[in-house]
C-alpha cells in the first residue's frame, strides 16, 4: 500500500470516528442522521476508491488515442512503441500514470515523456537516456532545458560580465 493511500484512510477514520462521536452526544433523529452521514461518507470514498483505478485507465487510454495523430503528424517515417505506467503495480504508484512514455525505433535507447491535455494541448515535457542532447533525434527544445525539464528561468545564458538586461 503507497503512503498517499495510507494518509488517505487516516484522515477518512478521523472524520467517520468524528461524526460518530459527535452522534453518540446527539438524541433521536440527529443520532440517526449523523450515522447515516458517516455511513455515506464510508460508503462513498469505497465506491471512489474502487472506481479511481478504472477512471484513470479510461483517462490515459483517451491521451494514448490523441498522442498518436500527433506522432503520425510530426513523425510520418518513424515507428515507435508508447508504454504507460503501470499504476496498480506495486514500486509504480508514485510515478504519474498520465505521462506517455514513447520509444521510437530509430532511437531505442531514448525513452520520451509526453504529456496530453487535449487534442491541441500535447507537449513533449521530458526525456530520459545516457546519450548527448546533441545526439537526439526527436527531442523539441521548445520549453525544455538540458535537463528535460521545463525551464522556468529564460536568458541564463548572458554572461555575467555583461550585467542584467
């Protein structure tokens, strides 16, 4: 069980046992509505603790159809592979599971991270591999910096000499 889990039925207990105290002081219909409360709070987090998983597989599939167009577009002679993470494993739970990992054919040792919002909304946000910035093929410097990440930060690259623009 990840931690975020953990955190996520502590507070849940804390609230249900605190409704639960509060209708023990309570008489008649209030006593019976806040057990009812704490029932449906309960049975509600249940239903979203079962249903999450699914939503999130329908939620990286929809992202999975979108990205592809994109590739055939800006990459039309290329193959590659595109792996999701595998979020109901156990050691993944802490990686995001809506970044989409493409590996093209002709760069295997390169594994990129996309990430999709919309059909107009679709941003290569990473990479990941031992090789040179030089030497990669797709990589979009759009936004990112050395380290493939986005850098926040533009116009390091002035000298210090020259002073600040």
């Amino acid at each position: 069980m990840h931690p975020t889990e953990i955190i996520e039925f502590m507070i849940l207990g804390i609230v249900i046992v605190s409704i639960v105290i509060i209708a023990i002081f309570l008489k008649g219909r209030r006593r019976k509505a806040g057990w009812l409360l704490a029932l449906v709070i309960f049975v509600a987090y249940c239903i979203f603790f079962v249903a999450r998983p699914f939503w999130i597989d329908v939620q990286i599939d929809k992202k999975v159809e979108l990205l592809r167009p994109y590739l055939e577009e800006h990459y039309p002679d290329e193959e590659w592979t595109i792996s999701t993470v595998p979020h109901r494993k156990d050691g993944f739970k802490h990686l995001n599971p809506y970044f989409i990992d493409v590996v093209f054919e002709s760069e295997p040792e390169v594994i990129y991270k996309y990430w999709v919002e919309s059909k107009d909304k679709i941003n290569q946000k990473g990479y990941s591999t031992n090789n040179e910035l030089e030497e990669l093929m797709h990589f979009r410097r759009k936004g990112l910096n050395n380290f493939g990440y986005f850098n926040l930060i533009k116009d390091w690259e002035t000298p210090i000499n020259q002073g600040f623009p």
